[in-house]
C-alpha cells in the first residue's frame, strides 16, 4: 500500500507520523515544494522575523526520525496534476507517483499585489526565505508599511516596533480584524498598536507604489496621503493552493471540500489550510487556517487509514502574539454574537470575553488569560461532546 502526501508543511508532516505510528503497513510518501525540512510557520512572522529565533527553533522533524518512521521525503518539487482513474500525481520534475490513499495537505499561498511586482523591498510572508528577507528591512529607525490590518499583518507590525520601525498600516475595512474578531476587541488589540506608536490609515488602499532600482521610498493613498516607506509586508489574505487540481474532479470552492471526516474523493483526503471539512456542529463547511485544527484533521484521516481511533475533530482554538500580550480564541467564531466582556483586568493586562448566541455559549476569547480561559473551554467542549453524539 502507498499512502502519498503532498505538502510538507505541519499538516503533511502531521499525517506522515500519524500514520507511521499507528501502524500502517506500507510506504510512505511526503512530497515538498521548498527545500527545507517541514518547519512551522506561525513563528515566522514574530521569532524567526525579530531574529531571536533561528530555522532550528522552527524545524519540525530531522532526517533521521523521518527515517526511522520509514517516512520517505522528496523536497524541492511541487504537485502539477492528478490523475484519479490511475491513482497517479504528476510533479513539475516529470515524475508520476502511483499512491493507493492521497492526503493533500499543499496549504495556502499569499494574496500578492501584481503593482508590487519588482520590488525587493515589498514582500509577502510565507515561507521560511520571506521571513529572512523581510528581516534585513527591520532595522531601527527605518519606515515600514503594513498593507492588512489581519492577524499577519498586525504580528509583523508589533514585530517591527519591536525592532525600532516607524510603522504605518493601510487597511481597506473600517478597524482591525474586521470580520474575524467582534469590533470591541479588535479595538482593544488596535489601542494596543497605537499606543506603540503604530499609526493607522483605515478605509485607504495603495494607488502608488515609488520605487527606485527595485527599493521602496514611498506610497500614495487613496486618499493623496504620501507615506515614507522603506519596506512594505503585504499581509492581505491567502488562497488555497489548489491550481494543480484543475480537472481533477473533485469539489474545490474556497479549497478542497470534504466531508466530516477529510474525505475529498475516493481514497483521496485532504487536510490543514487547503482543506474545506465539513463541521457538524454548525451544519457547514468550514475552512480552518488553525494549526491545531491541521494536526486534528490529520490524526482523524490517519485512523481512518489504519482502522483505529482517534478523537473527533475539536473546536477550532487559535492564538496570536502581539507585544506582550498573547489573544487565545476557542470556538467558532461569530462577529454578530452576543459579547460579554466576563474579565476586565486592565492593571494585569488580562480579558476574557464570552460569546452566546440565543443564549448558548459558542466561543470564549482571553488576552493573557490562559488559566481564566479554562472553564469556558471545557464547557465548550463538553457541550461540542453531547452535539456530536446527538
């Protein structure tokens, strides 16, 4: 039997050892489309970008533990097309890889701004060589704009402050996080910011990017504004790297769609950022940029493929550093929610906020509140328990 997974990121990674150490009795694939071991990225906008962090505080998994789960892995080439009559993936080497079950786990890329293209200053962080290369522009005193007012592009900020940036942050939508965390705490993350001396131009876009021998100098708004700039993050979203899927024959809307249990086709999965699973609980599909979530769906797609158990998937629960304070989210979250702010200790910098609809709990959001957040998450997760029995 040969298990086959594209994508060496923390999800590829997560079901190649699942599967080894729950006994599957075949070969094991893991194919890469960057050079590097599989590493994680969330650092890569906050340790690895500040420099207090090196590729070996990211790296996942050596040579030698892939090779003692009889984890073979092809780094360097990525996925052209898939061919599910012959159960074949072809790569852009020209090799074709036969599998019996396929795990696609390609991830996501970066929206990119086609006027940036050319300048060496403005990038988007994804990979490891971003982090690197976005590193060299934050030194002391230099002028750094933030193009997205999203979880990425609010870490690199606070990161660049850290790091003694001017920082200006351009946003479209009317606040930070708009859409993805309700409006009163989204002003207490964006008050943070400003108190940093972060300065931001909401309900503004880019029209015009200067530039001279492919370095960044300066930007015009939308609104006439001309900011400095000697290097700009475009942090505006990602896309779910499904391009090689063309013709495939399976459901790709707002990345691959399966069912609750990772099923995309016939012995085909899919898992992490990529992935579109279904979510009992709220009788849709869902897709989840969550770490955690990723390593879940992996375990669960395992144990499918070897006839064991595993836990069901859990609610999702995600975090986000910025400056000293560390946000922890667990449910799904809803911005039209009833929010009601249960801790507010402003002289220890902590929150927690619970979020009801029609008066049952859906989610609970902590700022440095890890041990304050328990209750809330195990009465969450006992009321997801009985949802999914019933």
């Amino acid at each position: 039997m040969k298990a086959l997974i594209i994508g060496a990121g923390a999800a590829g990674l997560a079901a190649a050892e699942a599967l080894a150490e729950r006994g599957w009795d075949g070969n094991i694939t893991l194919v890469g489309a960057e050079n590097h071991l599989p590493y994680d990225r969330p650092p890569l906008s906050k340790a690895l970008l500040s420099g207090s962090a090196e590729f070996d505080f990211v790296r996942l998994c050596t040579h030698e533990e892939l090779a003692d789960n009889n984890i073979t892995l092809v780094l360097g080439t990525s996925a052209v097309r898939m061919d599910s009559t012959h159960q074949t993936v072809e790569l852009d080497d020209g090799t074709n890889l036969e599998y019996d079950k396929l795990i696609i786990a390609t991830g996501v890329d970066a929206r990119q701004l086609p006027a940036t293209e050319g300048i060496d200053s403005a990038i988007s962080l994804r990979t490891f060589e971003d982090s690197m290369k976005f590193r060299e522009e934050l030194q002391s005193g230099r002028d750094v704009l933030v193009v997205g007012a999203g979880f990425i592009g609010l870490e690199v900020a606070a990161t660049a402050v850290s790091k003694g940036c001017k920082v200006h942050v351009v946003e479209p939508a009317t606040g930070v996080l708009y859409g993805k965390f309700p409006a009163v705490l989204s002003d207490r993350i964006q008050e943070s910011h400003e108190e940093k001396g972060v300065e931001f131009h909401f309900g503004q876009v880019v029209e015009t990017w200067n530039a001279a021998d492919s370095k960044l100098e300066s930007v015009v708004l939308s609104d006439g504004t001309v900011l400095r700039a000697d290097a700009a993050l475009v942090g505006i979203g990602t896309l779910p790297a499904t391009s090689w899927l063309e013709g495939s024959g399976l459901i790709v809307e707002n990345g691959i769609v399966c069912d609750a249990r990772g099923i995309a086709g016939d012995n085909i999965y899919a898992i992490g950022d990529v992935s579109n699973w279904f979510h009992p609980i709220i009788g849709e599909n869902r897709r989840i940029e969550h770490r955690l979530s990723a390593a879940e769906q992996a375990q669960i797609v395992a144990a499918q493929l070897t006839g064991t158990d595993t836990a069901p998937l859990d609610l999702p629960f995600f975090w986000t550093d910025q400056y000293q304070e560390k946000w922890q989210a667990y449910g799904y979250i809803d911005c039209e929610a009833d929010i009601e702010i249960v801790l507010d200790d402003r002289e220890n910098n902590k929150l927690v906020a619970v979020l009801r609809k029609d008066g049952q709990l859906e989610a609970v959001i902590g700022k440095n509140a890890i041990k304050q957040l328990m209750p809330y998450r195990r009465e969450l997760k006992q009321a997801s328990t009985v949802q999914l029995i019933q």
